[in-house]
C-alpha cells in the first residue's frame, strides 16, 4: 500500500461517478481539496474532496452499485493505511 495506490483509487471513484477520465489538472485539483481539508482522517478527506470536486454528494451505501461500494472501500482502505504511515 502507497500514497500512490491511493491516490489512483481517489481517482478512479471520482472517474467512475463522473463517468470519464480525469485529466492532470482535475487530478491536481482534487488533491488540493483533499491536502486543504480540515478534517482528522483520510477516509473523510477522500470522501470530502469527491463531493467538492463533483458537487454532489455520494450516495448512501443502500444506494450504491456493486462496482461503486468496491471502488469507496477499497478508497477508504488505503486512505486507513496512509493514516498508519
């Protein structure tokens, strides 16, 4: 696990919910939502850049696909291990 596999599962949440492909800049901006969050965990920041980012909120668990539940946990996996390191 690396801040690397994070960062590409970050991306690839908000790919799948926006329904393309992130260019560099739209990777560089969600970072910075994330690095600028004020909140205590990874898992929130990752949660809460997605959300600024797309402007939407993520839907609740009940309302997830099975692809999108995959895609947040494994997210917030290695967001719980960036915070170990």
């Amino acid at each position: 696990m690396s801040r690397e596999s994070f960062r590409n599962c970050l991306f690839r949440v908000v790919e799948y919910l926006n329904k393309y492909e992130l260019s560099d800049q739209a990777k560089k901006l969600i970072l910075h939502y994330f690095n600028k969050s004020k909140l205590q965990s990874s898992e929130q920041k990752a949660m809460e850049a997605v959300e600024f980012y797309l402007q939407i909120k993520i839907p609740v668990m009940e309302e997830r696909s099975p692809y999108l539940k995959k895609l947040i946990d494994e997210m917030l996996r290695e967001a719980e291990s960036w915070d170990r390191d």
